[in-house]
C-alpha cells in the first residue's frame, strides 16, 4: 500500500492511500446508480461505515455481506421513506425503490474516519465549505436532512449559504443517529425520519431482521 504523501482525498481531506482512493470512487459510482435525478430529501449522515461491505449503496449479495448495524440502519432509513423491506427482498430492488421516493443518502465525510492527524470533528469541519458546494451544485436537493449531533456545530455553514429553508430538523437539532447495535430503538428513529419525510409512519416490524 502506496501512501501517496502528495495526494489528498477530495472526500474527506486525509491524505491518502491507493486503497482508499479505490475505494472512494467504488463508493462514488455505487451511490451514482442509485441517485435520483431530482433529489428531493438530501439524508446526511456523518460519514459512511468504515467496511466497504456495509456501505448503505453496496447491494449485499448474501444477508452475510452487511454486518448488523449496518443493515439495521439499512432497513430503518428505507422503511422510513416507505419502502418495504420485509427479509429476503433484493437489496438493489429496495434502493431502487428508494431511488423512486426522491430520497438519496449522502456524507457530510464522503469517506470512514481514516486521518490520524486531526479529530473527526475537526475533519467534519474542515470539509463544511465541500459540503456546500457539493449540494448547491451538485445534489441540489429540495430538502435536506442532517443526522447525528456530530454535524450540529458545523450547521451555520448551510446558514451562511443561504440553504437554511430546506434545512430540515427536530426541535431546532439533527435526527439524532440511533443505537444501531440496539435495533429496538429503532423505531423512535424510524418515526421521525418518517415524519421529517412526510411519510407514513413504516409499519411495525416493517423493517425487524427476522
Ligand atoms: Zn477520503
């Protein structure tokens, strides 16, 4: 593995290796099949799981292929935007129908936490004025929706570009990320999701691993 001391990834900042420039653009073209064309719910999360196997984009092959955290909150931002994920269905059918809701997941990092130099947050900040840029031009989406608390502080930059009326939150904060290794609390996150959304709440047990 080539450190390539001069290359920088456009996604995240870090300075960075042949493997995770790779896998950035793997991650890329994965998330390109399945964005809308008109994105109407931009959902942001921090930053994507560090496992490329588990990235929310990567059809699982087998149900083995997505660890338990990512599926659990695979099948919670699905279901919460109303698609139905019953077990065994296709994963590249339910991103479709995901497609088809106008809904398309995002990172604020476009990649895992991979610099040893600085603090996430610290990273999170830095990259505020790509993240902008990156949905002014690109995403252009009718709505965004932040999640985690880890993007709160960095907030002000949508402000300063003018996005604060499709900024979408709950009691003035970000969804807060559930405890994914707890897929019971699933459903508070699953319901405001929905709600933020304008979906109809997802069923019980719509979006259970069993
Ligand atoms: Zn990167």
């Amino acid at each position: 593995m080539n450190l390539n001391a001069q290359v920088c990834c456009d996604g995240c900042g870090a300075l960075a290796t042949d493997e995770h420039l790779c896998l950035r653009v793997a991650r890329l073209e994965l998330a390109t099949r399945f964005r809308p064309i008109h994105i109407d719910a931009l959902i942001l999360i921090p930053s994507p799981f560090p496992r490329f196997g588990d990235y929310f984009y990567k059809p699982a092959e087998s149900p083995a292929d997505r660890g338990a955290e990512s599926q659990t909150f695979f099948r919670g931002v699905l279901s919460a935007a109303g698609v139905d994920t019953l077990q065994g269905r296709d994963e590249r059918v339910l991103l479709e129908e995901f497609q088809r809701t106008g809904c398309f997941l995002a990172s604020w990092s476009e990649c895992p936490p991979d610099n040893a130099q600085i603090s996430f947050d610290d990273t999170l900040g830095n990259l505020a004025p790509s993240v902008v840029r990156r949905i002014k031009f690109s995403y252009r989406p009718k709505r965004i929706i932040p999640i985690s608390h880890h993007l709160a502080p960095y907030l002000s930059a949508f402000r300063e570009a003018g996005l604060t009326d499709i900024v979408m939150l709950k009691d003035g904060k970000p969804i807060a990320m559930p405890d994914l290794g707890n897929p019971a609390k699933m459903d508070g996150f699953r319901a405001e999701l929905a709600a933020v959304l304008g979906k109809t709440a997802p069923r019980a047990g719509s979006a259970s691993q069993t």
